[in-house]
C-alpha cells in the first residue's frame, strides 16, 4: 500500500494578524498543505524555526524586527533546507532580485490572486523558482540591454532600505532609530545613495524613477491581498 504524500509545512511571517489570518484560511484550504507556524516579527521566526518542523517559509518583505534580506540569509543559513517565498505589496523589480541572490526560491507580490500564490507554493516546494512572467521579461530585456542594471540596483542592501525609508519621509534620525544605527552612519549612506542615484536631494529621490521609492502597488479587486483581508476578517 502506498505512502500518502506528505502534505507542504508552511510557516507564515508576517506583522499583520489579518494578513496571517487570511494567509492560513487560503493554505489551510488546500488539502495538499499544513501551517506548522506563524510569527508577526525576525526574532519570532527564527526561534519558531527551531522547534516547528517546515518545509517552506511564506516571509513578508516588510515585517519589522530586521531587515529584511539580513534576516532572509540569517534563516537560510540557519535552515539551508527550508525554502522562502517572499510577499510583498512592493513592486517586483524593487525587491525580487535582491530576494533571489539573498537565498529565496521565489517573490510574489500581493496583487496576485490566491491560485497564484497556490501555485507558487508548490513550485518552491518541488525546488523550483518562482517569478512572475512579467519579472521574467523585465529580466530577459536587462539582458539584452547588455547587462544594464536600473541605478537602484548599484545600491547596497543597507543603502537600499535607508533609500526605502528616505522616500517614505523619515528623517535621517528616525531612520537611525528603526535599523539601530546612528544618525552619523545613516547621513553617511543618504551622501552614498544621492550620488548613486545620481540626484540632489531626496525629493529628487521620491521623484525619481526607481522603483524603490514608488507608492506602492495597485491593489486589484481581487488580488492576494484583498483575499486575505476578506479571509482573515472572517475568522
């Protein structure tokens, strides 16, 4: 007689309750799938790695409590066997790549519909990787331009979450406040990252066209985010 097929263990990340919520109504209805876990900060997934047994961890770009590529390789390093899949309602090209190289399997933004995330799921868990078909073609154009990168990408990862939070509108001591440095280092990176993005100040900044520093995403009407606010209120 055969063995039935494990179901996936997914440990679900993520600041907001209603997001989680949602998230866990939109596995836990798939039969092939399990939640082993949820954690709303970077310290509380890590120590639930330790002692739930996953297979693949469904981590929010935003959550607080670290940086977020800082404590993506931190898992990795800790669990090289538990697959990522990141979620964020930040455009693609701001966060994707950057998630690849740090050890994701996958990126998904939170305008795509549960099947979507569904599907992406089992990918990651079968050791695929997981983009978009419209990531794909951004990447494929970069290559036929030759490898050119877009400014934001000559950034480094602290460069590029203090250029994040300079677009949002804090100020260099409330950045300093929020990644624990001080005001002198985070004025160090803002002079690094004006003269990368190559502009003056940091309305320059918000005015340009990087993506990192764009409002955030469309939500569509029936996208992953509205599902799991739909899902996660009904609990």
């Amino acid at each position: 007689m055969s063995r039935p097929t494990p179901k996936i263990r997914i440990f679900i990340a993520d600041d907001h309750p209603i997001v989680r919520q949602g998230l866990r109504r939109i596995v836990e209805a798939d039969a092939g799938m399990v939640i082993s876990g949820e954690a709303d900060a970077a310290a509380a997934l890590l120590a639930g790695l330790e002692t739930a047994a996953t297979d693949l961890v469904l981590l929010d770009v935003s959550m607080p409590g670290g940086l977020f590529i800082e404590t993506l390789k931190e898992l990795r390093t800790r669990h090289p066997t538990i697959r990522v899949l990141a979620l964020s309602v930040h455009p693609e090209d701001e966060w994707a790549v950057r998630a690849l190289k740090a050890g994701a399997s996958g990126y998904l933004t939170k305008d795509h519909s549960p099947d979507q995330l569904l599907e992406a799921i089992r990918r990651v868990y079968r050791g695929g990787k997981y983009v978009s078909p419209t990531l794909a073609e951004q990447l494929a154009k970069q290559l036929d331009a030759g490898g050119q990168r877009p400014p934001h990408e000559r950034l480094s990862d602290r460069e590029f979450e203090v250029m994040r939070r300079l677009g949002s509108g804090l100020t260099v001591s409330q950045i300093a406040s929020e990644l624990a440095l001080s005001a002198k280092t985070v004025s160090t990176y803002r002079t690094r990252i004006l003269e990368k993005m190559a502009v003056a100040t940091n309305a320059d900044l918000v005015r340009s066209p990087a993506p990192a520093v764009a409002s955030d995403t469309a939500i569509e009407p029936r996208s992953l985010t509205c599902s799991v606010i739909e899902a996660g209120a009904s609990v």
